[in-house]
C-alpha cells in the first residue's frame, strides 16, 4: 500500500471529510504536509492547546484564539483559502456538541467550491450520521519488513556504540523477530526492538515470547482477546501423533505464507481430553503467538455489539500475525437458539466472511464439544483443511500422560508402575489422570507418605470418569466422527 498515493487519491476525489485513525498523529501530518505541497494546497493542523497553524512549515505563527472547537470551526468556514485542515484529537468535541457538528457539516456542503477539506486524526473516532455521507476513511499502512528490519539493525548499532560490542543473533532468531513486529507503527517496533536487544546483548528466540507480549499490551487487546503466555510444547502433550504428524509437515508452508497455506482445524472431543492443551500445543511447536477467543464473552446485550467484537477480534488477530487464533468451545457462540434475536447467525456469517476472505497468516484452532450442533457451512470441506477426533487416551497414552504428570510434580515416574496405572485409568481422560494424581498427592501427605501407585490407584478407584456417566453421548459423538474426522492418535 503506498499511502501517499493512495490519500493523495481520495483528496483529489473531493471528499470533503478525511477520518484517520491513529496514534501516529506526527506521520499523519507529516504526509499530509507531502500530499499539500504536490498539490499546491496549504496544511493547517488544529490542536486544542495550539489552535490552528501552519503545519507544512516550521515555526510558523498560531493564528490567535483559535483554540476552542467552535471558534477553530468557524474560522475555517469563514475563511477564503483552500486547503487540508487536520483536526487532531477532535473526537472529544462531537459527543454532544451538535453546533460543532452542524459546522462540520457546512463545511462539508460547500466543499466543493470552496475547496476546503477537514482531516479528522484520532486514535478512535465515531463519525456522527449527520456528516457521515461526506466522508472517508483512511488507514495508515504499517512498516514493512525491511524497514522493520533497518530499525532493528538501527537499535543494534546503538547498542554496539554504547557498549562497544555487537549483538549477538543468528539469522532465524532475527527473522522471527522482524515477522513478529509486523503490524505495530515504526516507533513502537524499535522500542520493542531496544528492549530485546539492551535486555542481554542478543537477539535470540527466547526474546520472540517477550516481544509478543509487550506488542499484545500495546495493541491494547485484553477485553478482546486474551493472550495465552505459556503455550505447551508438544512434549507434554500425551499422544495425539496423527496431529503432531500432520502439523509438522505443514509448518514450512504456514510459515512462508505459501499459496496453499493452510488455514486451520478443528480439534473435537469429550471434556477434558486435551484439545485445549492441543491448542497450545500448536503455537508451542510452530513458535508463534496464541490468541484465545472465547466465543461465550464475545456476545453483548447491545444489538450489533456481538458481531462488532468478532470483527474486532478477528482485525486485532491480524494484526497479530503469525499468529494461532484458539477460539474456545466455537459452538457456544454460532448455535443460533430461539432467544438471541439471530444474534449466533450474524456472529456466524462474520467468522465465515473472514475465514473466506483474509489472507494473513493467522492459523485457526477451533475446538469444540458437541459438534453435532454445529452448522453444517462451518465445517464442509474447504473451510477448514481438518477436524481431528480426540479420542479417550489409549493404554500406551495413558502410560505417557501419567509420567508427564507425575514429572511435572517432581516425582520419578521410573518408580511407579504405570502399565497398572494406565491399565486401571482406562476409559479416563487426561484431565481425570492428572486430577487422579493431584489428588493422590493430597492423600499421601495427610498421611504423611510417599506418593505411591496405590495411593493413585486408590483415586482412580474413587472417581466415575466422563466415559462412563456420558457413554450415551461419547458413543454419538464417536459414531459422527467415524467417517467425518480423522483420528488425532
């Protein structure tokens, strides 16, 4: 996108009103200041603490009492030169101010001959309806990638001058580094640049997490979507071979934003069998960032409020990217009931839309519970290059789920018999294994003891698992999955 070309385009349009959302109110300008003098149009910027001024000049005089809204807007009406008027930071003054907004709307009447064009540059501004036909929206191309890269190799040579030693980094950890500052403005890439950098002297992948983060707060999403900090890695993900399988020789392609680069999954299964934790699992093996959506939070009271979070949801995880998009138990959210006013049908039709048309790398994991109630345009074919069928942990799984278990509390999992934990735990899932060993541990220290396979087994002994209390609809969900899904493991 060549944003010069592209503003210059809906100026020339006559357009009487500009809106620009964003922070980088100084690029905005700064551009604006490039489009007038190819014109031949004069720049002024308003700000509430300056009034109007020149702005494609330096150091010019402020026109005197021009810093009250309605002052600033009849001035510019009243006035007899043509010219881009940017007005920063004025969302403030349309709430509630209709003699602003019916000066705004003037303005724009008499545009055309006149020649006056008002830019509007905010973070976030909502265009009343009484102008709104007059208007356009403009968005700022983000940086990219080599000059994402020129500013971290700018950062670097700062660091080599104030401590009189290169940074050290490898040519992947790098690349990594410069895909995950995509979407930020440049400013806010070399901060987190710096700060990777001046933290140890390296540029290394353990810095990617770290970055991902801080881009995450910056991007102010939480409310949004949530941003999963400790994605697993695949070794502690118990089975599943098929997806780890099949997720390995896809990663090259997602990762160049090949042609056929794959979109995403769907991960279906009983509660507690692990496609959460196989959620995870994929951006912990891909090494990207996880986003998690949950579809339950997104709904609001407000008409149109649901499908504007999706959106939102869906625009913050682009400019993410790469990244894994986890959205959580997708069919609370798009089964339509007879109370939510074709709310769930709405908030279908947005993820359907994006899924079709966006061409970032954003990798969705869908998981779901009841994939029965799922709409059948969600999951043909096409939309999504799989659904995986998590299945009750077989003996050999089990056997893995419980030394990992055992492993992440410390304990010699060599020392405890896990065929015959495996072999009593059957029809359990991997949250009911780890639960059983939680609970064990509780045991074993009221009683001051060792943990012990007994004490394990004497858990297992105590808890009806899901497979047994949910056969019924374990065996429908099996049957649905047999020539509709394929196996995980």
């Amino acid at each position: 996108m060549n944003n010069t070309h592209d503003l210059r385009l809906i100026i020339e349009s006559r357009i009487p009103i500009i809106v620009i959302e964003s922070w980088e109110e100084q690029r905005a300008l700064a551009l604006l200041s490039k489009i007038g003098i190819q014109l031949a149009l004069p720049v002024y910027a308003w700000s509430a603490t300056e009034g109007i001024q020149r702005a494609d000049y330096d150091n010019t005089a402020k026109l005197p009492h021009t810093a009250a809204p309605e002052v600033a807007l009849r001035h510019i009406r009243s006035g007899n030169e043509a010219g881009l008027y940017a007005l920063c930071d004025f969302h403030p003054y349309l709430q509630g101010e209709p003699l602003n907004i019916r000066l705004i709307k003037e303005i724009a009447m008499s545009a055309e001959s006149s020649g006056k064009r008002l830019i509007f540059i905010s973070h976030a501004l909502t265009i009343p309806a009484e102008f709104k036909r007059f208007s356009a929206r403009f968005s700022l191309s983000m940086p990219e990638d080599h000059k994402l890269l020129a500013a971290v190799h700018r950062e670097a040579q700062e660091f080599a001058k104030a401590k009189g030693r290169k940074v050290r980094t490898d040519r992947d950890a790098l690349n990594k580094l410069v895909s995950n500052l995509r979407g930020l403005p440049l400013e806010d890439a070399r901060k987190l640049a710096r700060g990777a950098i001046f933290h140890d002297g390296a540029i290394t992948h353990s810095d990617i997490q770290v970055v991902n983060k801080a881009k995450f707060e910056l991007l102010d999403m939480d409310g949004v979507l949530s941003f999963e900090y400790d994605t697993e890695n695949f070794a502690n993900v118990g089975g599943l071979s098929r997806l780890r399988d099949w997720l390995g020789k896809r990663e090259q392609a997602f990762q160049s934003s090949a042609k056929d680069s794959p979109k995403g999954i769907m991960l279906v299964g009983v509660q507690g069998g692990g496609k959460s934790l196989a959620a995870k699992a994929v951006a912990g093996l891909w090494g990207l960032p996880l986003l998690r959506m949950d579809m339950g939070a997104m709904f609001n009271k407000f008409f149109g409020e649901s499908e504007r979070n999706v959106r939102d949801a869906l625009k913050l995880a682009e400019t993410m990217s790469p990244c894994v998009l986890w959205i959580d138990e997708i069919e609370k959210g798009i089964v339509a009931d007879d109370n939510d006013g074709g709310t769930a049908r709405r908030v279908l039709g947005t993820l359907l839309t994006w899924m079709a048309e966006q061409r970032k790398p954003v990798f969705m994991v869908a998981t779901a519970n009841d994939i029965q109630r799922l709409p059948p345009e969600l999951i043909r074919k096409g939309r999504l290059d799989e659904i995986f069928f998590v299945d009750l942990p077989s003996q050999a799984v089990r056997e893995d789920i419980f030394r990992i278990h055992l492993a992440k509390r410390e304990h010699d999992a060599n020392s405890f018999d896990l065929p015959a934990l495996a072999q009593a735990a059957e029809g359990f899932t991997g949250a009911e294994i780890e639960q059983a060993v939680v609970s064990a541990g509780y045991t074993a220290r009221a009683r001051e003891e060792s943990l012990s396979s007994a004490h394990i087994i004497g858990e297992i002994g105590n808890t009806v698992p899901l497979s047994i209390t949910m056969s019924e609809q374990l065996a429908a969900l099996r049957h649905w999955c047999q020539s509709r899904a394929v196996a995980a493991d």
